[in-house]
C-alpha cells in the first residue's frame, strides 16, 4: 500500500503553485483525503498563531478550531453561490481544497508585531497584514474561477463581490473580538488589532450598500439563463 508520506512533495509542490497563481491541478480523485489532512493541519496552526497571543480570544480560537470550520463553511457557501452560474469542473471537493489552500498565507497574523514595536507601528502592521491577505485570497478565488471553473469575466465579478460583501458584513458583526466592542464602550484600553478591525468596518459600509446590487445582478443572471435553457428545449 502507497504510504501516505509520498504525496507529502506534490500537495507542497502544488500548494506553491496555487500561491503564484500557477495553475495547480491537484489529483483530488485518488488524493482528497491526503489534501484534506493538509489543509486542516495548515488551517489549525493558521488559526493558532492569530490567537496565541490574545488576551481576550475563546478556548476554540486558541486551538484553531474556528479556522478549521472556517475552510467547511466557506467551502459550502461559495459552492452554493457559484453553482448557479454553471461552472465547470466544480464539486464540493474542490472548493473545499481551494479554501484549505488559502490558509496558508494566515500565517502572517501569527508574528507577534506588538512584541517587538510600539502599539501604533504594531497597529499599522497587523492593518497591512489583513491588507495582504484578504487581497491575496480574493485574487486567488479569482484565478480560482477564472482557469477552473472557466466563468466569464461578468460572472467571475459577480461571484466574486456577492460573498464578498455578504462575508465583509457578517464580520463586522459577528467577528471583531472584544476590542471592537471595548472601543464601542469607550474603554481606553487599545490592543495591536484596533487598526485592522477598522478596515474591516469601513469595508462593511461598503458592502452593505452594494449587496443590493450585486443581489440584483446575480438573480437576474440565473433568471437569464433559465429562459435561454426554456428557449433552447422548445
């Protein structure tokens, strides 16, 4: 029986790949589960280096725990957003993969910069490391729906800005730690995180005003399509 360890070198290689945009085509039919243990693993240590040093985090945050149900959630709702569009070569597999291979990046939130400069500079630095990520996940999800799903540029946008701003307003809400709310309260007390949360509530601003829209444009996008499929039965 093939040892587990062997595919170690081509999930690696394949991961580098899908970071540089490269065209990773991993073999998910003989490997899923090997992909799966991969990006659990790198999804748990992700989650325990954004929290091992936080003072107000939750007992499941510091096992990462929440990173881990982060890759299934996200997986099965982007996957119930996209299928509408008639991808290609889309399963929940995939998805699930794509999502776990997007953790690796998270790494950055677990370099304690507040350890090593003054609050404002660390404040700054974990504002750009939010900055970083995020971009280089939406790029990725992207290239993801662009080379493998094979979506047009129009739908690619539209299933790209939905979650968006559907994902951007339910962190403001659900998401922002204790910090938020202790600034909200009018606690003195600031942490290194301050600046990075927000960005993220400016961000919501604007994703609540253009989730309307983009709804719009979505619906109307699978009510076309359903009348171009009638059209062509009859």
């Amino acid at each position: 029986m093939e040892s587990r360890k062997s595919h170690l070198p081509e999930i690696l290689k394949n991961q580098i790949r899908f970071l540089f945009f490269k065209g990773a085509r991993p073999n998910l039919r003989d490997h899923f589960p090997d992909y799966l243990v991969y990006v659990v693993l790198v999804s748990l240590a992700a989650g325990v280096g954004r929290y091992w040093d936080s003072l107000d985090a939750y007992p499941w945050q510091y096992f990462g725990l929440g990173s881990v149900a982060y890759i299934f959630v996200l997986s099965l709702f982007l996957f119930l957003v996209v299928i509408p569009m008639k991808p290609a070569n889309w399963g929940c597999r995939s998805v699930i993969v794509f999502v776990g291979l997007t953790s690796l990046p998270a790494l950055l939130y677990a370099i304690p910069v507040e350890r090593y400069f003054s609050l404002e500079i660390a404040q700054s630095m974990n504002a750009w490391f939010l900055a970083v990520v995020a971009t280089w996940r939406v790029a990725l999800y992207v290239h993801f729906l662009r080379s493998y799903a094979k979506l047009s540029v129009y739908r690619v946008v539209v299933c790209t800005l939905l979650p968006l701003a559907v994902i951007v307003t339910a962190l403001t809400i659900l998401n922002l730690e204790h910090a938020v709310f202790n600034i909200m309260a009018g606690n003195p007390r600031e942490t290194s995180a301050d600046m990075a949360y927000f960005v993220v509530i400016a961000l919501s601003f604007f994703a609540v005003w253009a989730f309307p829209v983009l709804l719009f444009l979505y619906i109307a996008t699978i009510v076309r399509d359903w009348r171009n499929s009638g059209r062509d039965a009859t």
